[in-house]
C-alpha cells in the first residue's frame, strides 16, 4: 500500500468523527464560546483588514496576537470567495481535517491503518481541535504545519531532503503562531542522534542496529541549517512587532511569565495517557524493571507544581478548560495546587513510562524525539501570561497517538490493544464537546 493510500485508509474514521462533530454545530447552528470570543473579536476583523490592505498588508500591528500567515491566506480566501463570516468558518474547517488525516496517516508507518484510525480519534474529537476548526482560528493551521515537519523527523529515515522539507513547514508554522519556533528543538535532536554524538546516549535507543562510527555528521549540520531561516523570521517579527507579540498585545500575552505551565501540562497528560497506556505490553514487567525512575520523575513533577504558584486564578490566566476546572475544586496551600501537584507526578510518571515502553520496542530514537517535542512545545508557554488548556490539549492528543504507534509490535492483537482506550476517550470527549455546545 502507497503512502496516500495508507493514509487515506488510516484516516477515514477519524475524519468521520470530525466531520460529524462540524457538521452538527454548523447545521446547528451552535457555536463554541471561547473559540467565537476569539474569532469575532480578532482572527475575523484581523482577516477581513488584510483583505481590504491585499496585496500591500501591514503587519507591524493588527488585531491578532499570533503571526500573521493565517491571516493572510484567509485574506486571500476571503478576496475570491469573500469575507462572510459563514463562508471563512468552513474554509478554515479544512485546517482541522488536514491535521487529522496527517496525524492519522504518520501513525500509520509503524502501525496498521485500523490501529492508527484509533489512535487519532481522541484528536479528531477534542473541543480545541473542534472549536479552532469551526471558526476562524489560527491554532489547527499551526498545529498541520508542525505536524507535517515532524513527522519524517518521527517515522521516516533520515534524509537531507526530509529535513529540509521539515525545515520549511516550521518555518510556515512560526509564521502562523510564532510559539511553534519549539519545533527546531526536536528537529535538531533528530539530527544529532542520527551522528556520530549518539554514542553519547545511553543504551537502550538504539533502534535501527547501526553502530555509531557508521553515522556521518551530515544529519547534524543540515538540521541546525534547516533551523536558521525559521529562527530569522522569528526575530524578523520581533523587530516588527518590538517584542513577542504586536504591539496592541504585549500587555497581555507578553506581560508575565507562567511558570506552572510545565506542572500544568503534565496534568493534562496525566488525564488522557491512561487511555493510551492500556495498550502497552506486559506493563506490570516494565513498572517493575524501571519503578526507580518512575519515582524520580513522580518527585520531579510534583516539584514542578509546588515550586511555583499552580492555583486556580483568572487574574494570573491559570484558568480555561476542564482540567482548571478540576483544580480549581481542589484545596490550595500557598497557592499551589496539591491537586495539580499530584497529577503533574502522574503525568511525568506516563511520559517516562511510555518512553521506556517504546524503547522496549526497539524505537527509542523517535520516543526520545517525541518526549522532546512534549517537552519543547510546554517550554514556549513559558513566556506567555495565559495558562490555558487549549495550549496544551492539541500536542499531548498528537503526542500520546504517536507514542502508541510507537509500542505497538506489530502483533496481531494490536488492532485490539489500540481500540479500547482511544475509543473511550474519543466517546468521552465528543460528549465533552456536545455538553459545551448545547450550555454554551
């Protein structure tokens, strides 16, 4: 089976699951309270602007905290089908079908087409990838274009060609939300364990028998090159904007820092990895042989909650979506969470679990760049002064569908092993997203 046609097979189902989520709130008529505050209040006006400016835009400060690449296509959209409102939701709708066939579809090069329809429902069905779908919404175009660079870092052999395909879809995905500058980090990591520095790493990640001295540094130096261009258009917007953001935003977004943002991130994996470690082989074996490391990370990532404020608080934007929900019904000591603090250790607990388990299978090179990736994207939020769950639900759902292509074996009971969890956790949140829809 070729590539398209793989992916197509591996895709059809979560597609389905998306597309009958869109379809029932745009026939409803309904839509989703913070995605809309957003669109009407940004994303639209900053679209239909650049279409009344096309072609001579001016970005140095428009209605829109991210970069302005979005903007411009649905500009352009808008300029041959025009700026109604109704019209743009649906063209910016494929932004989110793209992303889930391609997740879908990177699944399905380790795994079998059924097994990696699976695996990407849960993300077809989340309220974030639904919402930035159904509006004008920049996050799905960011998140498709990270997808697309990733995903021969992941699964494909390296390849200066790949990397330098990579190398452009980042660059397009800073341009569409600049915090996606994190994925140089994983693209560089791949780079450096595919030379002769991987002799560095400890056992256990090797994954396709070559021996070190074998590797060139070739791999190494194309990555760090296929980083520059997108690090120079960060800073290009940097010196347009005089800081992270256009100027209108930078007493918002960029005005302090969220130190909880790791801890945070680690509790909202640490709500959907189970779905996803069920399908792990012999985990009791794995939990036992590791349990040392297992529990140094659960300390670490307690540590990452309690070392700084990880309360409930709109004021300091530790708030929106169900995981601060949760939290904020939890008791507090010194604003922090112990709620949260717990769950960070779970989660931090899940991430090394599902490492080792890939590594079992003889792919910790990928596992590793993943883990890079989680670790990377969570990084970024550092700087921004909103806490909220839509940053972090859309790359743990990518992240946990990869990791699972990963520890499958290829066995014939995978097919099985994949269904169970991600199909709880797809029903769970499409009736998640049908509750928000029908009380918004």
């Amino acid at each position: 089976m070729n590539g398209l046609k793989r992916t197509l097979a591996a895709a059809w189902a979560p597609v389905l699951v998306y597309a009958v989520l869109a379809l029932g709130i745009f026939l409803g008529d309904h839509v989703l309270d913070a995605p809309k505050y957003d669109q009407d209040l940004y994303h639209h006006v900053a679209v239909v602007t650049f279409a009344e400016q096309w072609p001579a835009f001016d970005i140095t400060d428009y209605e829109s905290a991210t970069s302005p690449l979005y903007h411009l296509v649905m500009a352009s959209a808008a300029k041959v089908l025009g700026s109604e409102l109704d019209t743009l939701r649906v063209v910016s709708s494929l932004f989110g079908l793209a992303l889930v066939v391609a997740v879908a579809g990177w699944a399905a090069t380790f795994v079998s087409t059924r097994a990696a329809a699976f695996l990407s429902m849960p993300l077809a069905a989340s309220v974030y990838v639904i919402g930035s779908g159904v509006h004008v919404h920049t996050d799905n175009m960011g998140w498709l274009l990270v997808i697309l660079a990733l995903g021969p870092v992941v699964f494909l052999a390296p390849r200066t060609d790949r990397w330098c395909l990579s190398g452009l879809l980042v660059l397009l995905a800073v341009s569409v939300r600049q915090v996606m500058i994190w994925a140089i980090g994983p693209l560089v990591l791949a780079g450096l364990l595919a030379s002769p520095l991987r002799r560095f790493v400890p056992r256990g990640f090797d994954s396709d028998g070559e021996t070190p001295g074998a590797r060139s540094w070739s791999p190494l130096i194309t990555s760090l090159l296929v980083a520059i261009p997108s690090l120079v258009v960060l800073f290009i917007f940097i010196g347009l904007w005089g800081g992270l953001v256009p100027p209108r935003f930078q007493e918002l977004h960029a005005s302090a820092y969220s130190f909880c943002a790791p801890a945070y991130g680690l509790a909202v994996l640490a709500v959907y990895a189970p779905f996803f470690l069920v399908m792990v082989p012999r985990p009791l074996e794995l939990l036992d042989r590791h349990r040392t490391v297992l529990l140094l990370f659960a300390l670490l990532g307690v540590l990452l909650a309690l070392a700084f404020p990880s309360s409930y608080s709109i004021d300091d934007g530790r708030y929106g979506g169900p995981v601060w929900l949760l939290v904020s019904k939890a008791p507090v000591v010194a604003e922090r969470s112990l709620l949260l603090a717990l769950m960070a250790g779970a989660g931090a607990v899940f991430l090394v679990f599902l490492v080792l388990a890939a590594m079992r299978n003889r792919r910790g090179v990928p596992a590793l760049v993943l883990a890079c990736s989680w670790c990377a994207t969570h990084s970024t939020q550092l700087v921004n002064a909103q806490t909220f769950q839509r940053y972090f639900d859309t790359p743990t759902l990518v992240i946990l569908a990869w990791f699972g292509a990963l520890i499958l074996t290829g066995r014939p009971d995978d097919e099985r092993r994949s269904a169970l969890g991600p199909s709880l956790l797809t029903i769970a949140l499409a009736l998640m997203l049908v509750a928000d829809v029908l009380t918004g």
